[in-house]
C-alpha cells in the first residue's frame, strides 16, 4: 500500500482533470410505497474494470448523485437496512452525460438477498438545457470513415455542413473541415479527455489527433453549453479515450487502399487512375497494470491502456484538369488571343490585340484607347527578356500529350492534372487510471504523434500544376495529468494541468532534384534584390494573369515551435436541490514563430487597368516574354519572434432542481482573453492610423526613372504611423486589454410526465473568441522598420538589381495592422426543443437551434480609395498612374487592417432520430433546414470595400438549406440456426454486418465576379445582371451549370449590381455502405473482414463551377465570344473508392 501511495502522490504532483468528459447519474431511491429512504447506500461499479469507482448516500428526500464518473458501462448497487440489495446492471453512461436514471424502489427483505434487473437506459436529456450529441464507441469502431479521420463521424451529426471536395480526410490533423451551427470552421475546439487539443494560432489544427481505435466516443456540444466550458465560442468536440479494464484486451488492425479497386474518375482525359494508396495498420493492448515489486495484478486499482498507429497514404490531390496557355502563345504568337469585335475605346483594334512596349495610351478609367500593335500579334524573340526561357521552361513542365480543346477559349488547352499529396504518419497513445478509493481516481494519458507531408501543388496555396514538391512536417503530443477527490457526501474537487507542444517545418521536399527550383540551373540571370533572403534560390514566383500563370502559390521557408500550458480547478458543492459548480482556468500559451515572408521574390506581368504602366503590352503573357514587370517584391530577411498570451477565467453555476421534473441551469464565466504579446529580442510593429501625420507624409517619385514608385528621400517619415509594442503609450499586445467581460449562460430543462420519456429543454449562453494570432501577431514581425518587403514598380527584369534601393531610396510597403481598440468576438447562442423516448431504445429530438455572431474579426484595405476615384477623372494620369502618391496613407500599397465588426446570423430546425442498439440494429436519422448569413466566412477573408461592409452581407459560402444524413449498423441474422447447423455453416453464414452512411445535401451558394475596374484600386467587381435572362438553363450540365449570358461587366467606377451568393452550386447525395464478415477464434478472440466502399453507387457529382464571367467592353453583357469557361463544371467529386481492413480482437 505504501508503494502504491508514492505512485498516487506523483501523479498527483501533475493532476488534471479536464471539463465536459466527466458525467453523473442522478435518482431517487424509495421504498415499496414509492416513500423515499434516506441515507440508503448507493455504488456505481464500473463493469470493465471490475471496481467500485463511487459511491455516495441518498439524501433526505431519497435523491442520490453518483458524480463525477467517465463514460462506460456501470452496474447500479442500491443497499439499505431491512430492504433487499438493489442491482442495476448495463447502465451505459456517455461522456458527460447527465443521466436521471429514474426511480429506484427498492423491495423488503434481508440485505442478504438482493434483486438483480437489467437497466434501461433512458435516452433523453431531462436534467440538463445543453444541446449535444454522443457518437457511440459502436459507432466510431463500426462505421466505415473515409480516411478514418473524427471528421467523418462529425458529419453525421444535424447541423453541420462541410464544403469538402473529397471525404477522404487523409491530411494534417485540421479542425476546420466542417461548420457546426452556422459558425466559422476556425470556432471549432476539440478537447481530448476534456482538456484543449487546439492549436491556438489559427485554431485549425490539433497538438496531437489520436487513433480512432485509442477513442470509445466522442461528445459534440453544439449550442448554449453550460458555463464550465470555457476558450470556445463554437463547437465543442470532446473525444474520450480508451482504458484498460480487469481483462487483459486488445487489437490489431489493418486498412488498405489502392487505385486499382477504384472506378475511374468523371470525365478522365488520361485512361489511368492517379495513384491512391492508403495503409494504416497497429494495434492496441489493455488491462490491469503489473509493476515488480509494487503493483500486482490482483491489486486490481491500476490499469493501462496503449495504442499505436503506423499511416501511409498518397491520395490525388487538386482538380482533373487544369487550362494552360497553348505553346504558340510561349513562343509569342498571341493571334489566338484576337477575337470578333473591338475594343470599345480603340475600335480601330481588335479585342486580344497585343501592343509593343511604350506605345500604349489609356482613359482615365485605364482602358486602352490607342498604341502601336506587334505586326500578326506576334511578340518576336528578339525582344524577349534573356530571363523569358527560365520562365518558360516552368511553364513548359507538364505533359501536354493527352491535351484537348479549352471550350470557348482557343487560346488555352485543357491538360490531364496528376498530382498527389502524400502522408506519413506515426501515433501513439497510452493511458494509466488508478483507482485509489471510490473516493479518489487519478489517470494519466499521454498523446502523441509525428506527421509528414508533401505535394507538388504548393502548402497552403496551389499553383496551376505541379513543378516540385514541398513537405510540411510536424511532430505534436498532448499530456494530461486528472485527479478527482470526493470530501464527503457533497463536494467535489478537480485539480487541473495540461501540456500540449508541437513543432512545424515548411521546405523543399527532401530528395527533390534542384534542377526543377534552383534558379541558377533554370537560367535565371536577374539581380535579386535581397540575394541573402533567398536561402534555397528558388526561382521567383511570378503571375501574368492568362490562362493559368500564376505560379505565386510557393509558400516560403517557415518554422513555428507552439507550447500550451493550462491549469484548472474545478469544485463541486451539492446542497439539497441545488448543484453548485465554481471553477478557475489559467492558460499560458507560448510559441516561437516567424511572420510570413518573400524569400525568393514575386513578380507581377499582369496588364492591368488599375495600376498601369509604361511598357504594358495589354497582355500579361506577353509582359513576361518582354521582361517588363507591373512590380516585384522581395523581403530583407526574417524574423523569429517569441510570442506569449496568458488567458484567465473563472466560472460558477448552479444546477437547481425546482421541482423532480424541472431543472434550472444557470452560470456565467469570467473571461480575459489577454492579447498576444512578444517578449526577447524582435517586438511586433503595427500601423496605427490615429498615429499617422499627414503632415509628415512622404512624397512619391512619379517620374520614369527607375526610382518611378520610391519614396522621395528627405521628404517626411517614412515609417509615419508605424509604432512599436511597449513603447510609450503603446500597450503589451498593442491592442487593448479586455478585463471586464463577463458570459451568462442559462437554460431549463422540464420532464413533463411522470415516466420521463419526454423532455422539454432550452438554453442561451454568450461565449467570447480569441484573437488569431495567425492574423493579428505573427505578421507584426513582418512590418518595417524591423522587416522591409518594399514594392518596386514598372521596370525591366533585365535590369532589376539590388542598386534601386542604394542611397537610402525607399519603395512603399504592405503592412498589417488591427484595431487596437477591438470588442472581443462573441457568439450568441440559443436552442428550444423537444425530446421523447418512442420506445425502449427509439428517441425523437427535434430543436430550434440559432445563434448570431458580433464584432467577428475580418480584414480590410484601409490604403483604397472610395469607389470611381480613378475612373470619373485624371487623377491617376496627374501623378504618371503612379498609385501610391494618391493613396491615404502614403509610404504604403496594402494596409491590411484586422477590425471586429463582422456579423452572422444562424437559424434553423434540426431534428434526429436515435435508435441505439437493439435487436441487431443501430440507426441515426438527422435532418437540418438552415440558414446562415454573414458578411465573411473566415477571419482571413478580406472585403472588397472597406467603406461599406454590408456589401459583403449574404448567404455564407458554407450555407446549406437542406442537410440531411443516415447512418446505421445492422447486424445480419445467423442464417446457421435455419440450415448448415455446423462448422462451416455457422463460419460461412453467422456473423454478417452491413453499416453505411447515406447524404443528401443541398448546395452552396455561388457569387458571380466579372472583370473590370471599380477605381478603388483593389477588389473584385461583381458581375451585372442582364434582366430578363434565365440565370440557369434548361438543364444543367457539367459544361453549363449556369447561363454566363445572363450577366455583364459592370460600368467602370462601379462593383456591379449582384449580390452576393446569388446562385446555388451542385449539391450532394452519396452513398457509403460496407459490408463485414466477423469468425469466432476459439473462446477468446475474433477476427473482423471489411469491405468498405464510398460513393458506392459511383454516382457522377459536380463539384466546382467556373463562377468568374468577362465581357471586353465596360457595361456591356457577356456574349458567346467572351463567355470562355464561365458556367462550366471544373471539378467532380470522388468516384467510388473501395476500402479492405481487418482487425483481430483478443
């Protein structure tokens, strides 16, 4: 016992506990003539371990609560002088589930007899107001999951939506593949054993994602959660992990895929599958804990539990095709590009015409009105940039020999796109629970993983088609340390710590020949501008804006190395009808990370009628032959900066029993989310507009010399409006610190009948968001003066050279900045609804569930100017189309500023069916009719106009009207009983299962962008819309989702007449069903045969839809000329895909 007691004590130096695993089951014992009987004996005995883990003593009024207790399997034992012993067995309670088990009545007698019942389990929520959802430990092991990702199962659940291309899940452990309730993806947390598992930068990944066979269930809390739920404002997923038990138990298992048992994709132009192969295999092991000389296995109070998990996958990555430039334009011939009509402003020219360098004049609204055209429309070499071939020979790096026509574009080609993203993965988890006394239970568990991926088409943004691979790698753990101690018959304690750390790489793939990035062996001459930034000297990224050059998706070198530190304490009072709840969370979060950079430099060949230059040919393409680029960017080098946050928080609730049927939930938390501060050497710089004096306002060089776009040296402050944090006036953090925010929560939950099978519920709570460090923190590192990333405008490639920024010459910059005076994002959330138990293991839930979002964080340009600035007069042509000596704030080109005045709003019915296992059968039924508006759909998105915001209100892209999914597993009748009564009958007919997943979904909203120019100097224009035009067409079809003819380029000055998320693009209706084979091996084990498949009836599903439309003139609709691919189809879903796995069970 003295050994046992040290190992207590050092788990209990780290003790945690985590919020919202841990549940309770709740009663009343009577006697025969339903009187209560105080003080009688009440145990929960847990049926894996084979323990008492709690026990308690009715009260006056014969209520009992059995708390805190993790989901399982439990007998009930009820004991009380001159009654018999009361035995209550297969209660099966889910994480954090309140169960009322009802009444117990307890029959005379001797203590020595005792009656035994099997429990009923009820299936509504009569004493709690949240609103959540259980995924069964059956269902995560029996389900077939594609990719064998949580995500999957989240997708059976009613209000929730994702706009996932593929269901194959297989990539880096994200958070952020679905939407839950109307919010943004970023706003869902996951919590593993209760405690956080999300990365905290963007909120989009986990520390560590643990195999789905290390988990028994999974909680989802969608709406008006109670006030112990802290840092989440959205979604909150709980995953409970698995424990050893009295029986030594465990598995392995198998999962493999290949390309060869898959059918072919929709529309394939190549004749062969692109490689997909998937292999998971480990296994699992649990049971009673053995340590020589200190814990014997009949000791029976120390158990384990470890898994490992080995992934190897390659999956297709991107769209089937992709449309490039045909090789006669990479040659110079640009006749293609000529098509019928004139340009309006220069009718003396035909629409495509491309012009030589120098000659091209423009209107105010920078439309060509004249110039001198290439003879033919062709560019010859000998004008051609000696940087052009290096160019090209990257343009040239895909296999053109399975190339068809580009419909309504002759001068592009459709190409077979093969890329592949590939995953490496390793997971480990292990687990110890020791049972000291049914009064104390500490566990430990510990979660970690190593990932590695790669792909062609860039990390994080894509480029056209793959031209060398990247890798992301990422190693992540998870620790959790819980302790729980009962004084007495009413108080509780939980003390809390957590660790979590992850480390991320981003570089060229090892084992990448250099030849396909080294810039030197591609033929690139040109002086960079900051040689030394270039650590790899990969070759520039670069766009002309034609077909598909845009080869600007590369992400930079980066590293981040994350730590998050969290303690609790959480304390329990019951006292008489009430339950009270108080609790701290202290949170200290701490990372090392460096802002986004251009290390190997962009350059710009796009034509363009916002920011014109001298040598513009009116061809992006034929910018890049001739060398002549709008602008080139380049960083000075990077970074590393040490950021820290400390977020404290504090709740207390009460859970009033008013009455044995109602139920009264009522909380509020404390929350001071403080801001992201750095600490070290680098500290953030921000923009801060209140701090810019115009009076110190540089003067821009607008003559045509190669200082054209410069800051005129001596002419004002260069860096005016540029603070740094902690100088004076200029708080930790820069933004202001928010110690007064306080979150109710409130709810009921009402039984109205006796037999409580039906239960009436409803809740509100508020809930507070963090700020993205992604977005607000990190690039504070990448402002000047500590980091320069200087614009430089209109030259020659040829020419450029580190010498342009000699002499103390400086280019404006883009810089980020956030209102430093910010309201804190919050989440209003609410639900009403109705649950009634159809019969013994049949539920019916249906609910109002809304929520509405405020001061949700966006992004916006303060640098624009008001809409038809530069195209109702000359002002761009005073200053030589030199952008940046009109700007507001000049010194700068982008003035990327973070605000909090986003809003959302979210209603819909959601209704489930619930048929737990009974009779071989397990079934969910879940529909959701919704509606989500907002202004943005993410914390990244930037709004086109940042005077008027609510043009961006509408339907949201993740917004889904109809929702519906079954899912279901159904365990085959054993054919052996009627014939083949022996071996090989009962092998060849018992043990048949059949599960699937089936979903019908409606489709996303579509917003229609057109070309022009509304003078604000950044944005999209929407398109018009020609009234009296059928926007959709008889009948759609992959080359016409939508008529293109029914809309127009809007007039210049303007941001067209459409709203947003006007159309509606493919829905969804898939069908995965997989059928197993289970053998009985001996007495013991049991071996499980899967074949899985997804999409199974290979049904053909749009996807993508091409929703940008283009007109030549201004004003003027679409015609069959300028229409190219607009309305077609440009992607498909998965074809069906076939899955085999064992697993063998001991």
């Amino acid at each position: 016992m003295q050994r046992l007691s040290i190992i207590c004590v050092c788990l209990a130096m780290f003790a945690v506990a985590g919020f919202g695993q841990s549940g309770l089951i709740e009663g009343v014992v009577v006697d025969p003539a339903n009187a209560v009987i105080p003080q009688a004996k009440v145990s929960a005995f847990d049926e894996a371990k084979g323990i008492v883990v709690r026990e308690t003593a009715a009260a006056a009024n014969g209520a009992f609560q059995l708390r805190p207790l993790l989901s399982g399997t439990y007998t009930l034992r009820v004991e009380a002088p001159g009654f018999k012993i009361l035995e209550k067995k297969g209660v099966v309670l889910d994480a954090g589930q309140i169960m009322n088990i009802g009444t117990l009545q307890l029959a005379m007698g001797e203590t020595t007899a005792s009656v035994t019942i099997e429990a009923e389990v009820p299936m509504v929520e009569t004493t709690t107001s949240q609103k959540s959802f259980v995924i069964t430990a059956e269902q995560v092991s029996e389900l077939s999951l594609n990719g064998r990702d949580f995500g999957s199962l989240i997708l059976t659940l009613p209000g929730v939506t994702t706009d996932a291309q593929s269901d194959f899940r297989l990539s880096f452990s994200a958070t952020t593949g679905f939407n839950v309730n109307g919010a943004r993806s970023s706003m869902n947390s996951v919590l593993l054993d209760g405690t956080h598992n999300t990365d905290v930068g963007d909120n989009g990944a986990q520390y560590s994602q643990p195999s789905l066979d290390a988990i028994g269930e999974f909680k989802v809390a969608t709406s008006a959660f109670a006030a112990e739920f802290g840092r989440i404002s959205g979604v909150a997923i709980t995953a409970t992990t698995k424990g050893g038990g009295k029986q030594y138990r465990g598995g392995l298992f198998y999962f493999g895929r290949n390309e060869a048992l898959d059918a072919r994709p929709p529309f394939d132009m190549t004749g062969r599958k692109t490689k997909l192969r998937f292999h998971q295999f480990g296994g699992n092991l649990g049971g009673p804990l053995q340590i020589p000389r200190l814990v014997s296995r009949s000791h029976n109070k120390l158990f384990f539990f470890f898994n490992h998990e080995t992934t190897r996958g390659t999956r297709p990555n991107g769209g089937q095709y992709v449309d490039i430039a045909r090789p006669e334009l990479l040659e110079g011939d640009f006749r293609l590009m000529l098509r019928s009509g004139n340009i309006s402003t220069a009718p003396q020219f035909r629409n495509g015409t491309v012009f030589q360098p120098g000659t091209v004049t423009r209107n105010a609204a920078g439309n060509v009105t004249g110039g001198i055209p290439f003879p033919d429309n062709i560019v010859p070499k000998s004008m051609w940039s000696r940087n052009a071939p290096a160019f090209i020979k990257i343009m040239n790096r895909i296999d053109r020999s399975l190339a068809t026509a580009t419909p309504n574009a002759p001068e592009q080609m459709r190409v077979p796109l093969r890329d592949s993203y590939r995953l490496r993965k390793n997971q480990d988890i292990a687990r110890v629970d020791y049972h000291v006394s049914p009064q104390t239970n500490i566990f430990f568990r510990w979660s970690n993983d190593s990932q590695h991926e790669e792909q062609g088409l860039g990390i994080w943004t894509t480029t056209p088609f793959p031209v060398y691979p990247m890798m992301r790698e990422k190693p992540g753990s998870n620790w959790s340390w819980n302790i729980v101690k009962l004084f007495g018959r009413g108080v509780i304690n939980e003390f809390i710590f957590t660790y979590a750390h992850q480390t991320q790489v981003v570089d060229v793939a090892p084992g990448v020949d250099k030849a396909l990035y080294d810039r030197d062996l591609l033929g690139f001459d040109y002086k960079q501008l900051f040689p030394d930034s270039n650590r790899r000297n990969r070759f520039p990224r670069f766009n002309c804006g034609v077909g598909s050059c845009n080869f600007t998706g590369y992400a930079s070198l980066w590293y981040n190395d994350g730590k998050d530190y969290a303690w609790y304490n959480n304390t329990t009072v019951m006292h008489g009808a009430h339950t009270f709840k108080l609790g701290v969370y202290f949170n200290l979060d701490d990372k090392q990370q460096q802002p986004s950079w251009n290390d190997a430099g962009t350059f710009e060949f796009a034509s363009s009628t916002t920011r014109v230059f001298a040598n513009d040919s009116n061809n992006g393409l034929a910018n890049l032959l001739l060398g002549n680029y709008q602008s080139t960017t380049q960083t000075n080098g990077v970074f590393y900066g040490s950021f820290r946050f400390i977020g404290i928080e504090f709740y207390g609730q009460d859970s009033w029993r008013i009455h044995p049927r109602v139920t009264l939930d009522i909380g509020a938390r404390y929350v001071y989310l403080g801001p992201t501060y750095t600490r070290g050497r680098w500290l953030q710089n921000y923009f801060d507009p209140q701090r810019y004096d115009p009076a110190k306002a540089v003067r821009i060089d607008t003559s045509n010399g190669i200082t054209r776009g410069a800051v005129i040296p001596g002419s004002g402050d260069p860096y005016n409006g540029m603070v740094e944090e902690n100088s004076p006036g200029v708080p930790s953090g820069f933004g202001k610190h928010r110690k007064n925010q306080v979150s109710p929560r409130i709810g009921f939950a009402y039984s109205p009948f006796a037999k409580n099978r039906t239960s009436i519920r409803g809740g509100f709570g508020t809930f507070f968001e963090r700020m993205r460090q992604n977005v607000n923190n990190f690039g504070g590192l990448g402002n000047p003066p500590l980091t320069y990333t200087p614009t430089v405008f209109a030259g020659s490639i040829d020419k450029l050279s580190p010498a342009v920024l000699s002499g103390g010459v400086l280019f404006p910059v883009s810089v980020v900045a956030f209102n430093k005076d910010f309201f804190t994002p919050t989440i209003y959330s609410w639900s009403f609804g109705v649950q009634h138990q159809l019969m013994r293991n049949l539920a019916l839930d249906v609910a109002y569930v809304g929520n509405c979002g405020r001061h949700l964080q966006y992004q916006m340009d303060l640098n624009q100017l008001p809409l038809g600035t530069t195209t109702g007069t000359t002002i761009l042509r005073d200053v030589n189309n030199v952008p940046e000596a009109i700007r507001p704030y000049k010194g700068y080109t982008t003035v990327q500023y973070t605000d909090y005045g986003a809003n959302s709003v979210y209603h819909s019915l959601q209704a489930r069916v619930m048929r737990r296992f009974s009779k071989r059968l397990t079934l969910n039924g879940n529909f959701t009719w919704s509606k989500t508006l907002d202004d943005v759909d993410s914390d990244t998105t930037m709004i086109n106009y940042y005077l008027d915001r609510h043009w961006e209100w509408g339907p949201a892209g993740f917004d889904r009207k109809i929702v519906t999914s079954i899912d279901y597993v159904i365990y085959m009748p054993n054919m052996a009983r009627w014939k083949l009564r022996n071996t090989i009958g009962r092998q060849a007919l018992n043990g048949w299962q059949i599960s699937g997943i089936t979903r019908f979904w409606t489709g996303t909203p579509l917003t229609i962008t057109a070309n022009g120019n509304s003078g604000t100097l950044r944005g999209t224009t929407r398109a018009d819309y020609v009234w009296g035009v059928n926007v959709y067409p008889e009948q759609k079809t992959r080359d016409e989702w939508f008529n293109p003819l029914a809309f127009g380029r809007p007039v210049d000055g303007s941001f067209g007449n459409t709203g947003k998320g006007i159309l509606r693009g493919p829905g969804l209706r898939n069908f995965n069903i997989s059928l197993f084979k289970n053998f009985k091996v001996g007495e013991r084990r049991s071996l499980q045969f899967r074949l899985e498949t997804f999409n199974t009836f290979n049904t053909v599903q749009f996807y993508g839809v091409r929703t940008s439309v283009s007109a030549y003139n201004p004003g003027t609709a679409v015609t069959q000329a300028s229409r190219g691919t607009s309305g077609q189809i440009s992607s498909t879903r998965d074809p069906r895909n076939v899955q085999f796995s064992m697993k063998l069970y001991f």
